[in-house]
C-alpha cells in the first residue's frame, strides 16, 4: 500500500539521486517522447519556424481553447481535483481521492479532475457514485494518461497549458491530493496565478498531512530565506479529511454563492 512504502524509503544523498536520475533516462530519449506523428510538441522544436507554420499552430491552440470553452462556460459551482496517476484502487490515496471526490459531490459542487487514471479517477469516480456532476479533462500523452471510465464527459487536449487554464478557470478551490510531478506542477501554477492576483484568491488546499510534510517545510524554509512572504502562499493549509476541506472552501465563499450550492 502506498502509504507503507514511505516507511521503507531513505533520504538519498545528493550522488544517488543523480545516479537514479542519470540512469533512468540516459536511454530513455526515444521512450518519454510523444511519438513524432502526433506530437505538436516534436513539431514544434524540430521544424522549420515558417510564419504559416506558426500561424497554423496558433489556430490550432485557439480551437482548443474554443472547446474548452464552449463545454466547461455553463459549468456551475466547481471544484478541480488534482492529484496522482498512479494510484490503483484500493491503495490509501486512491480512497481518500474517491472520498474527497463523494463529498464534494454531495455538498453539491461540480468535480473537475485531469480526467486520467489513479487519484483523478478516484475523484471522478467518488463524484459520480454520489450522484454528482464529474468531467475530466484528459491529456494525450505516450503513456499513463487514459481517460477514466467515471465522468459525465471525457475532454480530450493536447496541450498542458490549456488543459490547466480549464481546470483553474472553472473552478472556485483547487483541492490538490497526494502526487507528483504534473500535480505539483499544477498546484504551483495555481498559487503563483494566486501570488499575481491573477486568479482568486480561491482556496488550495492540500489533503494528507503526512505526505505534505515535507512540502510545507520547505516552502518554509524558503520564505526564511526571503523568496517571498508567508502570507503569499496560498496552500499553507494540510487537512487529512474530505469534510475538513470542504469546510475551508465554505467558508471561503461568498454568501449568494454558497446558496447557490444544491447538495445532494
């Protein structure tokens, strides 16, 4: 379970984790990338930057964004679930995903997720159990990332960036569970968007206090060392259960919004 493998880590040294680090990709090139017919990326980074090429591209990213969009504009009250791909159902994480997804659901918010296997699966899954209105915003990717069975409507994207203006548009609190690097890409995207006043501010709320530890240790460690001022991160609050979350995000809205909520 997911939960005892932590125990039986140690802390690595700075030569094995570059050791670990060299070794797993020094023959993975050809593996981790997306593959050259479909990758808008490879394309990207391997033609010939024509003004027609790019304009091409930039039409392409504008109808996505139009998809995006036009599916999510009438969406009600949302709240986006970000977390792990690679919990399988059973494991703690996974259930606690599932979990938070329910109660969400019959507080009677919408659950967005990234729409692929694991913690965002369990969020969809837990949302639709409830009875609740669950989407989730895939990515095609070479592998991992499969739509999951357990939404309303599965919105296929091809570009990161896009996918994350969706999940952060539609959504009035970002409740982020355990993951990792694509989910702490996406909660610092959120907090930085936050720090900027561009969005929000919204509530981003990180469940499992064990997992997040670490996290919040360094985060502040860093504002000791002056990269920014505690009061600028907007994750600072861990919580371990799904109604200790909702409970934050409640308490954070307006009043005409939170009576706009139907529970289920």
């Amino acid at each position: 379970m997911c939960a005892k493998k932590g125990e039986n880590l140690r802390k690595l040294t700075r030569e094995e984790w570059e050791e670990a680090w060299q070794k797993h990709w020094k023959k993975a090139h050809l593996d981790y990338e997306l593959p050259v017919v479909s990758s808008e990326e490879h394309e990207f980074l391997s033609e010939h930057r024509t003004v027609e090429k790019e304009k091409e591209r930039l039409d392409r990213i504008t109808k996505e964004f139009e998809m995006g969009f036009t599916k999510l504009c009438e969406l009600g009250p949302a709240v986006t679930i970000f977390g792990s791909a690679r919990f399988k159902p059973g494991d703690p994480y996974y259930e606690l995903s599932r979990e938070t997804g329910s109660a969400f659901a019959k507080a009677g918010f919408a659950v967005l997720t990234g729409g692929g296997p694991g913690a965002m699966e369990a969020a969809n899954r837990g949302a639709k159990e409830a009875g609740g209105t669950t989407y989730g915003l895939n990515i095609i990717l070479p592998k991992e990332q499969q739509p999951n069975p357990y939404v309303n409507e599965s919105f296929e994207f091809k570009y990161f960036f896009v996918r994350k203006v969706m999940l952060v548009k539609y959504s009035c609190a970002f409740i982020v569970m355990p993951g990792g690097l694509g989910t702490l890409d996406e909660l610092f995207e959120a907090v930085t968007l936050i720090q900027c006043h561009k969005v929000g501010p919204f509530p981003v709320i990180l469940v499992g206090e064990k997992f997040w530890k670490g996290l919040r240790d360094f985060v502040g460690f860093m504002a000791s060392e002056g990269v920014f001022s505690p009061e600028e991160i907007g994750f600072s609050k861990i919580v371990e259960t799904p109604e200790e979350a909702i409970d934050m995000v409640l308490s954070s809205l307006p009043t005409d919004f939170k009576n706009s909520l139907k529970s289920l």
